[in-house]
C-alpha cells in the first residue's frame, strides 16, 4: 500500500484507508482512483499527486 | 450544475481572445496617466488609474453588461494548450516592472507636488495591486518559468507569502471561518483586512515550515518559497534604494500597503458569508461553485484574467483563465469587483446590499453562512426565528 502526496495542497490520498466517503474503498490502488477524481481539499487532478514514501 | 451556453466546438470563438491583453494595459495606466499630462498637462492624470478603476469600470461595467459564454467542453484541452494565453499574461510583468521603477524614479525626481505624489502613489499601487492578480493566475500554473514570474510580480508588492498561502492555504480552506481569506457575514472590509493578512501571512510561513520538516530541512532553507518570494522584494527594493536613496522607501512602503489592499478587498467580495458544511467525518464538504461569489461584467473579467469566474476557479484551481465557464446558478454579486470594490470601502453599504443576498442564498436559514462569530447567535435568531425556537 503506498501513499500519494497531492503537490499543489499537500494532502496525502492512502491506498489503505481510500476515501470511503468519496466511494473509493480501503485498499484501493492510486492506478484505480478514476483519472475524473481530483483532490478533496483543493480540487487538482490526479496528475497533480507524487507518490511518496512511508 | 448547469453551464450557460454550449455553442457547438467548430463554431466557437473565444471573443475575448485579444482582450486578455489588456491586463498588460493596465499595467501600464500610470505611464499612460504620464503621457497624458505630458500632453494635455493637469494634476488628475496623476490619478488615471484609480479613476478607472474606481470610476470608469464600474461605468463601462455598467454600460457593457455581462456576457455569459462558455467554451464547448471539447474545445477546453486545446484552448488550455494554446501558448498565446500564456504569453498574454506574463507580458503583463515587464510592463509592471517598467512602470514600478518609473514610478520611484518620478517619487523622488519628478519635482511633483503632495497632489501630484499622492496620485502617483496610489496609481503605482494599483499597479502592484493588479499584479497579485497577474501572479495569482501564473501560480496556479505547475510549469517553473510561469511558478517562477508568480514570485518576481509579487516582489514590487512585497506581497510574497500569498504565492505560498493562496494555492496551499486559501484553497484548501475556502469559505470556511478557519480560512483568513474567506470574510465573514457582518465582518467590515476594515476588521476583514488585518484579520486577513496577519492569518494568511502566519499560515504561509507553517506551510511552508510543514514542508520542508518533512524533507528534513530547516525553514530557513533556501527553498522556502517565502523565502525566495521576499528575497525578490529584497533585491528590487534594495537595488532602487541604493540608486535613488532613502527618500524612495515611503513610496516602496506605502504603495505596497495599497497594492496589498486591493487585493484583499478583492478577496473581501468573493466569498462574503458563504461556508461550507462540514461532513460527518469532520471534514469539509468539497468546495463547490456555490462556495464563491461571481461576475460575468466584461470589463471588469477582461482586466482581471476572468477571476470574476471565481466558482469555477476555485471548483477547477488549475484551469486556466480562457477557459473558466459562468455557472448559471451560482451566488452572483450585482457588478463587476470594481463597483463591489467602493461598496466594500463604505461597510454601511455594502452590508444593505449583500446581506440580503447571503440570506436570500441560504433561504433564511443562516445556521448554514459563516458568521462573525460575535454577533452569530443573534443573525441566525434574527432570519431564522424557527431555527433558534
């Protein structure tokens, strides 16, 4: 499970806890994130995210 | 959500293609301002540019309308990619720099008089105002020459930490009352601005400290981008100051304060009262277009790079200027910024006219606005009676 770090707001989306709110489930892998899906706090698309180590 | 218009993608012009020129032009007002005295002579040009930007927009704002166009969804790639857009806007900044030096040089060598340097002060100010604008739309860019023009159009200002605090801070907490950008209902521009720019300054410089903890180096990193930004201010200060002597520092201060100040009344209209609902995990919803105020004015749009699109923007952060669409159901302020602007100065005003609409947008039910923490209880008992009971 990794972490991705959106670089425009800093928020971080982790594979292991999703974003169940948002529909996406614990578990699921940054490739499987919809490419519509954009960061929560600041709106910037997935391109905008760097994976980052834990 | 509804957008406005959908012309078909082949037949769509962008009818504003040349008019994002005009952010360059005024730039350049106080030099226009000059040549006019030069020719005609008489104290006001001193003052071109807040005569038109206090007097003849909210005119023209008036006299041209609105205009409710959208690009076609399958043409907002390509208009995105199309370098002209780009250039339009950082063409703006060697006009801006040329018009901040002339400004010093004339402040301390014009032999003008106190009306005289007092218009030249606030139409250089102006100037420094605009292009916090100008630096707001290159730093939502992720290309490095466009990041990097963000911080030098910011320097004059001396307005560095909005390069910091904007994109990462004021983004993220929009229209929420932990935001120092986002003005409250009831909240005067006067109690707005230094609640503002003390809270946005503070949360630029932890941002960035956040940062580079996590890489594990010092604030004081070179790579602080607050750092960076107030280091141009430094060199363009310090370089005019060693060149022109210490009687240029109250006009680098003062037109500073100014410039500093029509950027946050600006900030003061775009989301007066709105709030986003918090969630039941204790975020916030996401924000929405009904989180910002809008203007379609013409006028006004071309100058400020379509800003007037606020809920788009803050919707879409990296979505260019050209092609930011008018929402049809969305909060909207009656004029362009520029009308709002002189509202915003006389509070009596500009709460007889807003405040009707941010209760008009919450349908009474206030529990909803973000309000002047003091004076909360009472608004929400005063348009929701039923809601207080």
């Amino acid at each position: 499970m990794k972490k991705w770090r959106c670089l425009v707001c800093d928020f971080v989306y982790d594979e292991a806890k999703g974003l169940p709110d948002e529909g996406i489930a614990p578990g699921t892998r940054w490739e499987d994130v919809p490419d519509s899906w954009t960061c929560p706090d600041c709106g910037a698309s997935k391109a905008d995210f760097q994976m980052e180590e834990v | 959500m509804t957008t406005a218009t959908l012309p078909a993608a082949g037949l769509w012009r962008d009818n504003k293609r040349y008019w994002w020129l005009l952010g360059s032009v005024a730039a350049a007002f106080p030099l226009i301002g000059y040549a006019g005295h030069l020719a005609f002579g008489g104290v006001l040009w001193w003052w071109f540019s807040p005569i038109v930007v206090y007097a003849v927009f909210p005119l023209l704002d008036y006299l041209v309308g609105e205009d409710n166009s959208n690009p076609p969804e399958e043409r907002v790639d390509s208009l995105m990619k199309e370098g002209y857009y780009r250039l339009a806007v950082m063409l703006a900044i060697p006009v801006q720099l040329t018009t901040f030096v002339w400004g010093s040089w004339m402040w301390v060598h014009g032999g003008l008089g106190g009306w005289e340097l007092a218009g030249l002060l606030l139409s250089v100010g102006m100037v420094s105002g605009l292009a916090i604008n100008t630096a707001h739309e290159l730093g939502h860019q992720t290309d490095p020459l466009e990041r990097f023009l963000a911080k030098l159009s910011l320097a004059p200002g001396a307005y560095g930490h909005f390069y910091v605090e904007h994109n990462r801070g004021h983004h993220i907490r929009v229209a929420t009352p932990e935001d120092p950008a986002t003005s409250r209902f009831g909240e005067s521009f006067y109690e707005f601005f230094p609640r503002c720019v003390i809270g946005s300054f503070r949360s630029a410089w932890q941002i960035e400290q956040r940062r580079l903890q996590r890489e594990g180096k010092s604030v004081w990193h070179w790579s602080n981008d607050n750092l960076q930004a107030w280091a141009m201010t430094v060199a363009i200060w310090g370089g005019l100051l060693a060149w022109l002597g210490w009687t240029v520092l109250p006009f680098l201060v003062l037109q500073a304060v100014y410039g500093g100040s029509l950027l946050e009344v600006v900030n003061y209209l775009e989301h007066y009262g709105l709030c986003r609902q918090k969630k039941a995990d204790g975020r916030y919803e996401r924000c929405q277009p009904h989180h910002s105020w809008n203007s379609n004015h013409v006028i006004t749009n071309v100058f400020l790079y379509h800003l007037q699109r606020h809920s788009d923007h803050h919707a879409n952060p990296t979505r260019s200027y050209q092609a930011l669409r008018d929402f049809s159901d969305v909060p909207r302020l009656p004029s362009g910024y520029s009308a709002m602007i002189l509202l915003a100065y006389f509070p009596p005003l500009w709460f007889k006219v807003m405040n009707p609409r941010v209760v008009a947008h919450f349908g009474g039910d206030m529990r909803q606005a973000n309000i002047k923490p003091s004076i909360r209880e009472q608004v929400i008992a005063r348009y929701s009676p039923a809601a207080s009971a």
